[in-house]
C-alpha cells in the first residue's frame, strides 16, 4: 500500500472527528505507534487527536489501559476480548471519545497454530457506545502486516464514524 493512503485514511478520519467534535485516543500494540503517526502527521491534528498509548507489553496494557490479568490469561494479548478493553481502556484514561486499539502478531517469530503470524485484533469505540471488535489476517513481512493494520484501523475508524 502507497504510504498516501495512509495520509489520506487519516485526513478523512480526523474530518470526520472534526465535524462530529470527537476527540482520538489510539491504544497499539504490534504497531508501536504506528496509527498514532499517520495522524498526527496530519497539519492541524491537534484539534481532534488526544493522546495515544503503546502498550507492547502485558504490564503495559494492565497498567496504562487497565486490561485485566483475567482477559489476558483466559484469552491473550491477542485477542478481541484484549483489543475491547484496550479501547475502553483509551477512553478510561484520557479525554477523548474515539479509541481505537490494536493487537496483533506482525513476526516474524511468536505465531502459534492457534495464533499464526499475521493474527491482528482491533477494537474500536465511541463514549456511550457498543465496542466494535474484528479479527484480521495479514499476509507479509512484519513492516507489510504493521502497515496493513494502521490501515485497517484508520478504515475501521471512518467506518464506525461514518456509521
């Protein structure tokens, strides 16, 4: 994917936020900042973007997000009952309305049968509103499944949005 969808993807995300007076909070794992960039690399961002978490590790997203020890150990970092919490959590602890979060296994080691390299979740929510969560497959490298999910994630974003 040209790196313009991306820029694109964003713009059409925070027009979207603008005009609906929504503030982003974004919460990544495997893309370690990624959706966080895209945006704000978009000139005048600040009026619709809040705040963004990494949270690679488990104590990361219990301690910064507030997933619980329960999620994790019944279901995983991976998972879409993780990526919920994750987006509840970005809400929890900031000021925004939006969140969007991400969890995944971009490689090109730590894959499973179960969990197979390219396995990412995402969550995302709006204050007031159900958490929308989707599990995807992303076939490439470890730089091709990061990016394929920023772009997911914004889609997903302007979907929700749009809704």
């Amino acid at each position: 994917m040209p790196s313009d969808t991306l820029t694109t993807l964003a713009t059409l995300v925070g027009a979207k936020l603008r005009a609906k007076g929504l503030m982003l909070a974004t919460a990544e794992s495997c893309t370690g900042g990624w959706v966080a960039q895209a945006v704000t690399a978009i000139a005048g961002s600040s009026e619709w973007f809040e705040r963004g978490f990494v949270t690679y590790s488990d104590a990361a997203k219990q301690e910064m997000l507030g997933v619980s020890a329960g999620t994790l150990a019944a279901h995983g970092a991976v998972s879409e009952d993780t990526a919920r919490e994750m987006a509840a959590g970005a809400l929890a602890h900031s000021r925004a309305q939006a969140a969007v979060a991400i969890t995944g296994i971009a490689g090109p080691t730590g894959g499973s049968p179960e969990k197979p390299l390219g396995l990412v979740c995402f969550a995302w929510a709006v204050k007031e509103g159900a958490i929308r969560a989707e599990t995807r497959r992303f076939k490439g490298d470890r730089e091709s499944v990061r990016r394929q999910s920023v772009i997911a994630a914004l889609q997903g974003m302007l979907e929700l949005l749009e809704g």
